[in-house]
C-alpha cells in the first residue's frame, strides 16, 4: 500500500503544514485553488484534500470546488479550510460533503489530528492493520495475528508504540535498545527496522506500520 495522498488546496502557498504532513508519513502536494485542482485530482487521485473554502476574489469558487469533488465517482475524503466562522456556513460545508472542517486561523497540531481521524473513517481497511502489545505476556498481535518476536524486535515495537507518530532517528533506536549504545551503529537499527517489517508488515517492501520518515528516522503508523 502506497502512502496516504494528501493535497492541500490553498490560495497560498504552507510549507509548514506541508513539511509536517509529510513528517507523518503522507505523500503531500500543494496546488492553488482553480480549474486546474479537478484535473490533478483526477490525475493523482488523492485519498484527502485539504480545500481552502474562502477563495480570495472568488465568491463560491470554494463552495463550487467542493461540490464538483463530491460528486466525482469514488471521492476523496475532504477537510475543509475556512475563515467563515458563522455555524451555518460550517453545517453547510457538511452538509455539502466535507469530511470535516477546520475553521482558520488554526495550528498544524490541530489538522494533523483532523487529518488523521478523518483518514480512520475514511480508510477502515486500516484497522487490519491494528498494532497491539500485551507487555505482561511479551506479545504482539497486528489484527488478529500473534508475531513471533525477539527481544530486541520486541524492544524496537515498544520503542515505536511508547509514542505513535513521534519519529526516532537511528540514534534514538541505537540508544535504547542496546545497554552498550558505542557498539551499535546507525546501520544496526535499520538492520532491526527491517526485521520487525518483515514479521509485522503486509509488504515489507512497501511498509504501513513502521514508516520511514526521510532524513528523520522511523515512526510508528498512527
């Protein structure tokens, strides 16, 4: 399974947001808000999009956008953007098909957190893959599935769970793990990283448990 497509829809640009979407492990696109957002949604085929409502110098441009995406076969899910504060308009966007809605200005914390319940509703083939861990037994279960695990994959599991959707780094791995942490490299816990994929993931080529976060390190799926 390919990492969850986010596009965010925005009169201006927000590497912010996009930088920390990214950190949680979607695959992220901007595009400005027009004609252009029904052509790439249908060439990227998005699984959400974040749609700015309020559309400077465009009146409904953002109510019309939204109606179009709903009514495409196999929508996306859609987290609204908006500065229209009255809760009639806020009905009206769900009302109108938005997932969600998020009044702005707002904290890329709180659309992270959006995001991802709105991804749970939306995706239910993801409770397959449920993480969960009986310390007291030293076991763990992804769905209904017991994986045989070695102390230290066991330890790597913890780690990763202890904060889901905190990334760890090489280092952090390295420096919990092993009592010793100047015997151990970097290359150690992408060897145990590996490991774990191939007893907990569906593909270990195309991981949805334990996602790589590029130049960061690991984290654990939420």
């Amino acid at each position: 399974m390919d990492a969850v497509r986010v596009l965010v829809c925005h009169s201006r640009p927000n590497p912010a947001l996009v930088s920390e979407l990214e950190k949680e492990g979607y695959d992220v696109e901007q595009a400005e808000c027009g004609e252009g957002v029904s052509e790439r949604v249908r060439t990227w085929k998005p699984d959400l999009i974040l749609l700015e409502l309020s559309i400077p110098g465009q009146r409904h441009g953002g109510w019309k956008l939204l109606g179009s995406l709903r009514d495409r076969p196999h929508p996306p899910a859609i987290v609204v953007l908006t500065s229209l504060s009255r809760l009639d308009d806020r009905v009206r966007a769900l009302n109108a098909g938005a997932d969600d809605v998020i009044l702005e200005p707002c904290d890329t914390v709180e659309v992270k957190a959006r995001v991802r319940a709105v991804l749970r509703r939306t995706h239910p083939n993801l409770s397959e893959l449920s993480l969960r861990i009986d310390d007291q037994r030293k076991q763990v279960w992804i769905g209904e599935r017991c994986v045989a695990l070695s102390p230290k994959e066991y330890s790597l599991v913890s780690l990763l769970a202890s904060s889901p959707g905190q990334v760890f780094s090489s280092d952090d791995i390295v420096e919990a793990l092993w009592l010793r942490p100047s015997y151990a490299t970097g290359q150690d816990a992408q060897k145990y990283v590996y490991l774990l994929r191939r007893k907990i993931e569906r593909d270990p080529t195309r991981p949805e448990i334990i996602l790589t976060v590029r130049g960061f390190g690991y984290r654990l799926a939420l």
